[in-house]
C-alpha cells in the first residue's frame, strides 16, 4: 500500500533564495522535528547524484534514513528517492513557482510506501503526514524566512 500527502506554502523570500535553502538538506532540522541529524555527500552543492543521510524520530522510533537526489532544477523543482529499506519509505521532492513581489510558493510531496509489516502502518504514517502538512509548510516558511531576512 502507499499514499500521497503534499503541502503548499507562500514565502516572502525569492524564489532563488528558498531553492537554495531547500536544496541544502542539511537545513531540514529547522522545520522538521523528526530530523535529529543528517550528512550530504559527497561535499560541495547539492545535485543529481548528492546523498543525504539522516537519523530520524517516528512514533518514538529512531531509523535511519537515506535519500539520493534524482532531479535538480534550479529553481523550478528538487526531486528525491529513498535508498532506506525502512518499514516505510518516502519518494517526493519539492516544486517552487516565483510569485510578484520577491515571493515565492513550493509545493513539497511524498509517496509513503510500506514494506512488510510497513504495509500495515503506512495507513497511520500518511494520516499523521497529511494532518502534520499544512504545519509543515509554515514551519519551512518560518525557516527561510529566518534564515534570509529582508
């Protein structure tokens, strides 16, 4: 079994400045309390091909989780697979759309897949997900927003 949720946030930031956060993974504990750590390779920007690596926290549960980029095209969209062979794992990636006024709006999505006695629990993963989205895109506004004052 998997699903779908998505989220869509506008940010008072340009677009170019949003892509670059969002396409430097290591930012990802700014907005998602579940990220405890996380390591990108090989050095240097992100792009096709970078890895990110990160411990993460789940109903109690810590896992680690491994991502490849798989699209990169700045600034229109950021596109990920996961490598985890965890009980569920997220495909997804990030679009961006530059809006007037030096502002611009992503659209984050994933596809949660379960495995094994994941297939049990992926209902559950992507009813928290879903209900956690609208959060989760004013968290990442709040977090660009931060980082790159006006």
């Amino acid at each position: 079994m998997s699903g779908e949720f998505e989220a869509s946030v506008e940010i008072d930031r340009p677009v170019e400045v949003v892509f670059a956060y969002l396409a430097d993974g290591r930012n990802d504990p700014q907005f998602s309390p579940r990220v405890q750590e996380i390591t990108r390779s090989p050095e240097g920007p992100t792009a096709v091909g970078s890895v990110f690596r990160s411990t993460v926290k789940d109903a109690g549960m810590k896992t680690g989780r491994e991502f490849r980029i798989d699209g990169f095209d700045p600034p229109r969209s950021i596109r990920w697979t996961e490598l985890s062979r965890n009980l569920v794992t997220a495909n997804g990636g990030y679009d961006f759309e530059s809006l007037p006024g030096d502002r611009s709006r992503v659209r984050i999505f994933n596809t949660l897949e379960g495995h094994g006695v994941g297939k049990l629990l992926v209902g559950l993963a992507l009813g928290a997900a879903r209900k956690d989205a609208p959060d989760f895109g004013r968290r990442i506004k709040a977090a660009v927003e931060a980082s790159s004052p006006r």
